[in-house]
C-alpha cells in the first residue's frame, strides 16, 4: 500500500467499509467444530422459528389435497402409484424429525447434515433414489436488508421435499396452481414441480436486482449534484448486496449446468429443456449482479470525482481572492512602514492616490480572471 493512501480520508473510509463488509457473512464455525468432536448431526444457523411445521400435497391430474403438521412419512416408501407428493417444511432445526423423514426417505447421512447446515453453498447431488439440491434465496426487504435464506430440495421417484428456514411466500403461485389445476403441475411428474420451485427462487433474485437497479438510478444524480458521506455508505452497502448476489448464483448456474450435463434419471428428457431455461437464467441474473458492480464501482469513482471538483472550484475562488489581495497587501505594507523620510507620505492626496491604485488593481485583476474563465 501506498503510505500516502493511509492520510486520505477517502481511502480511509472505503477501507474501513470493505472490513465491516467482509465480516457479515456468518459461518457458525464454533457449532460446526462441536457437532464434529461430537460426530451426530446438529443444526447449524440461526433459529428463526420456535417450531417447525410441515405441509404435505398429494395431487393427480383429477385431484389434489392438502395436510398440514406431517409427522409419519410412510407415503415416501410406499406411495400410492397413480399420485405425486409434495413434502414443504418451515424450519429445518428439529433434528430428530428430520432423522425420522430421512430413515423413511433413505436419505445419506452426508445429504442430512447438508440439510441441517443453512451455510452450505448452492449445489447438486445425484443419488441412487433422489436427487439433492440446495439453492440460496436472496430478497431484498422493505427496509432495504437483504434476507438471506438456505432452502433444500429432494426429488424422488413420486415426490419433492423442500425445506425452508422460515415461513415465506417464495412458492405461493404453485400453491394456488397445484388447488386450482392451473398449469402443467398437475399433469406432470414431480421433476416438473422442482423446475417451478426453483424458477420461483430465480425469481426472488431477479426482483432482488430489478430493486437494486431502482435504487442505484435515483442516487445517481444525487451523486453527481450533491453529493455526501451518506452515499459513500449506501454505495458500499449496494455493493455488498450486489456481491452476496453473485456469489450465490455462481453455484446456482453451476449446479443446473451440472444438472442438463450428467441428465439425472429422475428427470425426464422433456423437462430437461425446463433446467436448461432455468440455467440460462441464472446466467442472465449472474451478468446482472456483474453489471451492477460495474455501475457501482463508476459510481464510487464519480462521488470522488465530484467531491474534487467541488473542492477544486473552492480553491479556485479561494485562490483568486487571495491572488487579488497579494498585492493590495503588498502596497498596504509598504506604506505601514515606520521610516520617517517616505515621499508619498508628503503627498496631499497620497492616501487618496493609494487607494485608487488599489482598486484599479482589485478590479482589473478580477476582470482578467474572469476573461480567462478562472472565476
């Protein structure tokens, strides 16, 4: 680092936001290092719910139902042959639940503990009977937060399993879809609903941009007329969101790509074009974010610019009354010598002749300035 960096206020501040920006993201490394010495599983994050509910849709193409607070999973291994099912839980910390839907589903202890950890980053995995999936949502609030929730996906032969932190609106469309027989849902096989489940998560991302782009274009010429400290914040604020953004699709985009790659057996070739969309998506949410860092960062550089030139005109004034006043000083001093034999002392009109001097001095030097644009 330049050591003349360390004696500007501007690079000081930025540094000093960049360091409060690294340490938001929390890893609970102190509950992952217990659950290892104690080798069981545990839930790792924070409790947003003091239980967890449950919801489960079995649906056809003819009918559908719905039954809330699920606590035997019997459906999982023997499910009826002519329905598919729908398994929505919010809150992932009861862990003895959660062992017991994983007993009936024949869930791997690692895909279990994957569910329990809410830091986990977005990936795929394809097993014998299921295949996993854990996707971040990103919603940008009124308050101007982002709320940051892990959510995970398990797709069987005849059913999906999703597990939110908390209670959200994310899939009511597919709700409403699957009571009313709106769509495709109904008519299809459980792959289908996974695609929609995840596409509703894709759109939380791109709300959460279209939010940020609102935002970003009503600073813009506040940053550039009047710009203050409170922007710098705000673009820095802007910048961590737009970063948490990314590095949340980047998996995101990866795992669908890895899912129209390997082609799973559980997806059927038809839906494959759906996750091929869905992948395409992601990589026009993931240019997004980029483009934002970009403005961001022109932005960042514009308020500095700004402030310089603000202060460059501060100086040019300061500068020109200054320059003005150099030489009616110089002549003032002059003559506030104490020596006793000063001709112009003897003058009738000396005091008057110096201070016409002085003004014809005054105004001419600003006229000149002024013809030469300095002022």
């Amino acid at each position: 680092m330049n050591p003349l960096d360390l004696t500007r206020p501007d690079k000081l501040i930025l540094k000093g936001l960049k360091t409060l920006g690294s340490l938001s993201s929390v890893l609970y490394a102190d509950q992952k290092t217990e659950a290892k010495a104690k080798a069981e599983l545990t839930f790792i994050g924070e409790k947003k719910l003091d239980q967890v509910r449950s919801q489960l849709f079995t649906y056809n193409e003819t009918e559908q139902n719905r039954k809330e607070k699920i606590r035997t999973f019997n459906f999982l291994n023997n499910p009826e042959p002519d329905k598919f099912y729908w398994l929505n839980f919010y809150g992932i910390h009861d862990v003895k639940l959660l062992q017991k839907l994983s007993e009936k589903a024949g869930l791997h202890r690692l895909t279990l503990r994957q569910i329990l950890d809410t830091t986990q980053r977005p990936k795929v995995e394809a097993y014998e009977n299921y295949l996993f999936f854990s996707v971040k949502s990103i919603i940008k609030e009124d308050s101007g937060n982002l709320n940051i929730e892990q959510l995970s996906f398990v797709l069987g032969e005849q059913y999906v399993i999703s597990f939110q932190e908390e209670e959200g609106d994310h899939f009511e469309g597919i709700r409403s879809k699957l009571k009313e027989g709106v769509g495709f849902i109904r008519k299809k096989k459980s792959d289908y609903l996974l695609s929609q489940l995840l596409d509703a998560i894709l759109d939380n991302y791109f709300e959460t941009l279209d939010k940020m782009n609102k935002e970003i274009s009503h600073m813009e010429p506040v940053i550039i007329n009047a710009p203050h400290k409170g922007l710098l914040i705000q673009l820095e604020a802007h910048k961590r969101s737009a970063f948490l953004l990314k590095k949340s699709l980047v998996p995101f985009k990866e795992a669908l790509t890895q899912i129209n790659g390997h082609k799973p057996r559980l997806i059927e070739e038809e839906n494959l074009r759906l996750f091929s969309y869905l992948g395409n998506s992601a990589i026009a949410a993931l240019e997004e974010a980029d483009t934002i860092l970009k403005t961001l960062e022109g932005l960042t550089n514009i308020y500095f610019a700004s402030l310089s030139q603000k202060m460059n005109e501060a100086m040019r004034v300061l500068t020109t009354v200054a320059t003005i006043f150099i030489p009616l000083t110089f002549i003032a001093g002059i003559y506030g010598m104490n020596f006793k034999n000063m001709p112009e002392l003897d003058y009738q009109y000396g005091y008057h002749i110096a201070w016409g001097v002085m003004i014809c001095l005054a105004v001419g030097m600003a006229a000149y300035f002024r013809r030469k644009k300095w002022v």
